[in-house]
C-alpha cells in the first residue's frame, strides 16, 4: 500500500514558496495557515499540485501577482490541476512568458485540458 501524505504552501521571504507537511499550521503569510517547521519536500517528490486562481484562460492560470506559484512550478514535473469556479474564465488574458500553465483546470461543472 502506498503512502499518501499531502503538503501544503509556506511562503518563504518576499519571493519563494515551498511545500510542508500539512501539520502544525498556524496563521502565515496572508493570514493563510502554514505549516511551522522548517523541513520542505523537493518538489520532484510530489506527484499532484492543486494550484489556486483567481482567474483562467483556456489552462493558463491567473494568479494573484506575486509569482510565488509560477517560480515554484517552474522546477515542477507533476501534474498540475488548477482549481476554479465557471464564473473566474476569462476571454482575453494573454500569458507572459513566466506563466506556467495548468495541466487541467477543473470547475464545479467541466475538466479543462
């Protein structure tokens, strides 16, 4: 049987993001819990990344401007699901060339891949 134990976002400085172990969470960044150690997992180890949004385009991703996620997805290989309601789909966002797109965008009523 395999293991499965799920890690969530630490924001780390101005810029960088890791993932931790979902335990020990307390109020963080944003007021956001995170996790209170200082172990983070490689991210080559981490199979499924469920990725915030506030909006989307086709599986480009619009995030909330501080490119924590598109640094951190930059040295991902797993697969990447962005989660989203229909209301947050965009017709006319042109991504820029740091953008990391999702592998699948999943809303309450369609999978876009």
């Amino acid at each position: 049987m395999n293991e499965h134990i799920s890690y969530v976002p630490k924001v780390i400085g101005e810029t960088e993001m890791v993932f931790m172990k979902a335990e020990n969470l307390q109020p963080g960044t944003f007021g956001v819990p995170e996790p209170c150690g200082t172990e983070a997992i490689d991210p080559q180890q981490i199979d499924v990344i469920v990725v915030p949004m506030v909006a989307f385009m086709k599986t480009w991703r619009i995030g909330y401007g501080k490119g924590y996620y598109d640094r951190y997805l930059r040295s991902f290989d797993g697969l990447k699901i962005g989660i989203a309601f229909d209301e947050q789909e965009v017709a006319d966002y042109l991504p820029h060339e740091h953008d990391i797109p999702m592998d699948r965008i999943i809303t309450p009523t369609r999978i876009i891949e």
